[in-house]
C-alpha cells in the first residue's frame, strides 16, 4: 500500500486459516511509457504526448474500438473482472474508436496481476475520438480490478462520448485486508486513490482535448456506489454530480454489514434445517434486514456472499477479533472460538468503531446524488443500507440535492436475473436512465422525478427489462427511509 502522497510501510501479515475462495494533490512525474502508433488522419491524434500526472508507468493504445465490441479481442480488458455483474440480454454498443491508457500510480502492494504488472493502485482511461466534453469516474465494485464496470458502465457512457476513467482502489482480491499498517487503511487507500484518478483523469483529458472536462461524474455499484458517497461527500469540488448504485453503508454506530451479518449467519442454518425452529429463524432473518419476499435469493447469498463478506471485512476492520487466525473460519457453527456468526459489533472495542469511523459516511454531499438500491437486495438490505443513508442526507441538511428509487424486484447481483426471470429485474437500465436524469438536471436546471419507489411492470420480456428503466415513481417511499 502507498497512499497518493505519502509513503507508507506494508501492513502487518499474519498466517492462519486462508478465506475461502469464493467467486492531495499530485505531483507531475513523467512516467515510461509506451505507445501504439496512431492512425492517419487524426485518429487518436497526441497519443504520443499524453502523460497521466502522477503515474509510475502508463502504456497507451490507439483503438478502433474502446468498447467490450473491441476490447475484448484487443486484450484491453478482462471479462472475468466484470462477469456476473449484468443480465445476459444487455446490449453491446460499439463504433467508439479512441485512445486507452493502461498504467499504474506508485504503491507497495501486489495484489493486481492484470498486464503481469503484480502492481496495485492500476487504471484505465479511456478518450473516444468524438468527445461530449465529459469525463466519468467509476468506482470499483467488490474488491475487483480496474475493468469491472466496462459492461455496465463504460461502454454505455462511451457509446455517449464520455471520456472513462477507473481504478483498482489500490488492493484488490479476497485477502486485500493485508495491505496497509492498521485497521481500515485498506478501506481508506480506496477514498484516496479514486480521487488521486479524478485528478489525473482531468489532467491527461485536457492533454488530450486542449481543454478540461466541462462536467465530471461519479458512479458506481456496491463498493463502487461506496466510494460515489464518499467522493460527493468529501470532495464535491472535483464533481458535478454522481450516480450511486446500491453502495454499501459504513458508519460507526451502525448500520453497517458487520452488525446484520452475524445474526444472519446464525439464523440461516436454522431456517433451512426446517422443523419447529424454522419459522422463528425466518423472522431473525427478516430483523437482521432482509425482506420477506427474499427468501428464494437466500441460499445463493448463504453460498456466496455472506460468510465470505463478513470475515474479509470484519478482518480488515476488527483484526483482533480471532486473534492469529487471517479472516476467521469459513462456515464455522456458531459456539466455535473466534466465529464471525457469534461476533457482536455493539461490543466490540471503541478501537473498532475508530477504525470504521475513519471511511464512515455522513450524508453531507456537496453536489447532485441519484441512489438507487433494489427492493430484494440479499447482500446489502435496503432497509439497512440506502432507506438509512437517505436519511442521513435529509438530516444533513442536503436532500435537495439527493434523489432515491427503490427498484421493485430489483437485487444485488444482475445476473440472479437470469436465473429468476419471473421475479427479479436488473438495475443496469435503471442506472442509464438515473444517469441520464442527472444529466438533464445538471445541464437544464430539469429536476428529476421525485423519490419514491419504482413499480416493477408487469408482462415486460428480459429483453425489454435489461434495456429499459423508467423512473416514474408509481407509490411514495411511505415510511420515509
């Protein structure tokens, strides 16, 4: 690990029970670089001359195709960065020729292996030949590399012509809590890195156009809508407005995953073993968070998601909690020492909310924000994650520049769509059009329809679905989140 603009020693390493493989300024360094010759005609025009401030090593690339149309054959992204994360029926655009930089900002840790780099604190930016003058900024979802979002986000906003950036986040991969020195650095690098991005990003677009972008924008999904918050939160002079799709919720007297995790653990086993314990089980589960309706999504999140999210993160934040042993004991019965289906937040050492406090959110955003979150999330709850942080802005004083859909049907993971087509849609679409609203409220004073929950409609094809979002708000939020 090495923050933006300071060197840091590596963080602690301890040995144990291995997690379960489950799916600011800068300074103007002039990194190496190495170029594909443009072609004639204009094309890819000052390829040769463009430097990213700040960057240790950068490769740039002249493209016929910046989208997944090209990329892909081109070997200028990796489909196992961003599988999983959108319905098989959404479409491709392509006809985005431009430039593409690959590179790397200065950091200790390894983690990232794309380009066989073994270097983290990687990017990617993007810069079609027939620009719209913006530039959009992606946060990372998960702990994944710099290519997640390029189906879900980069090749709509380029086939738009945006310029595109993304990051690594500075760690990627399922032991990312190893890098830094102390609990949450890991966590804390993602903040700085994504606006370490945000600066060069600017940089290198006005290298590249004579002139900087006339908006920036945020977005991003989980992880990603995460770092959306924070940005808008902290650093509002370097946006105009952002897009959060369902990103999670840290805050250091709760909500967050490491208090409704646990008891979900806990309760799980007793719901699926049936019998007389069964039905008591289910209504923990719906306390911990997770609505009735939901539970069809529940043994995919049991296998996938929820041990595995609670010992990564509770490891990055909470170390102590089972001493030596590295991100605690997969699938472990409640009662085993050191088990994160036993592990209680609310009593745990105030080092522990310190550590959270330090990446927590407030709901103070200095610029526009569209949240949206999907009614039958089964990683992040609803009612435990965006029904609070809208809250949270509201009492900031900032819910003027906040809007919030409640996607009906809508879950975490788009691809469950494929799998559930009769009961879930995905959010892909949903995010365009929030997007697009955005656009229209920054750029024509056009305010976006007022929050409230978006109904899913009735008798629509998957195809239709995976295109298509209106977010016509059909009943109120009711409760008022």
């Amino acid at each position: 690990m090495r923050r933006p603009t300071f060197r840091s020693s590596p963080r602690r390493r301890r040995h144990g029970a291995p997690a379960a493989l489950a799916l600011a300024a800068l300074t103007l360094t002039t990194a190496p670089a190495t170029a594909t010759p443009p072609a004639s005609g204009g094309h890819c025009a000052r390829l040769a001359h463009l430097r990213v401030p700040g960057a240790e090593h950068q490769q740039a690339a002249c493209l016929d195709e910046l989208t997944t149309a090209g990329t892909v054959a081109s070997g200028h992204t990796d489909p196992a960065d961003w599988a999983g994360l959108t319905p098989k029926d959404l479409a491709v655009p392509s006809g985005v020729p431009g430039i593409q930089i690959d590179g790397y900002f200065p950091d200790t840790s390894t983690t990232n292996t794309n380009h066989g780099w073994k270097h983290d604190a990687q990017f990617v930016i993007r810069m079609p030949d027939r620009w719209n003058g913006g530039l959009v900024i992606a946060g990372t979802p998960g702990n994944r590399e710099q290519y997640a979002n390029d189906r879900a986000i980069a090749d709509w906003v380029l086939a738009r012509g945006y310029a595109y950036a993304a990051t690594d986040k500075g760690n990627t991969g399922l032991a990312f809590h190893r890098d830094g020195d102390a609990p949450g650095d890991a966590m804390a690098e993602w903040n700085d890195r994504v606006t370490e991005l945000t600066r060069a990003a600017r940089a290198t677009i006005a290298q590249r156009y004579h002139r900087p972008p006339s908006r920036t924008l945020v977005t991003g999904m989980s992880n990603g809508g995460y770092l959306v918050r924070w940005q808008l939160e902290n650093h509002p002079e370097l946006y105009d407005g952002g897009v959060d799709w369902e990103g999670t919720l840290w805050r250091a007297d709760g909500p967050n995953l490491l208090d409704f995790l646990p008891p979900t653990l806990r309760a799980y086993p007793k719901y699926v073993a049936g019998g007389e314990g069964a039905d008591a089980a289910r209504a923990e589960m719906h306390a911990a968070g997770f609505p009735a309706g939901s539970e069809f999504l529940w043994p995919y999140h049991h296998k996938v998601y929820w041990d595995l999210t609670q010992r990564i993160y509770r490891e990055e934040l909470d170390p102590g909690y089972d001493g030596a042993t590295e991100a605690g004991t997969p699938y472990c019965a409640t009662g085993t020492p050191g088990c994160d289906a036993d592990y209680d937040y609310a009593s745990r050492p105030d080092e522990v909310r310190r550590a959270v406090e330090r990446i927590a959110l407030t709901g103070r955003i200095g610029k526009p924000l569209m949240t949206l979150h999907g009614t039958l999330d089964a990683l992040l709850p609803i009612g435990r994650d965006s029904d609070v942080y809208a809250r949270m802005v509201r009492e900031a004083g900032r819910g003027g520049l906040h809007r919030y859909y409640r996607i009906e049907g809508g879950t975490h993971a788009d691809s469950l769509v494929d799998a559930f087509p009769d009961r879930l849609r995905p959010l892909t679409p949903c995010h365009r059009t929030a997007f697009t609203a955005l656009e229209d409220w920054l750029r024509k004073g056009q305010r976006p329809p007022v929050s409230g929950t978006v109904a899913l409609p009735a008798g629509q094809d998957p195809v239709t679905l995976a295109n298509t979002c209106s977010l016509d708000t059909r009943k109120p939020t009711g409760t008022r989140p």
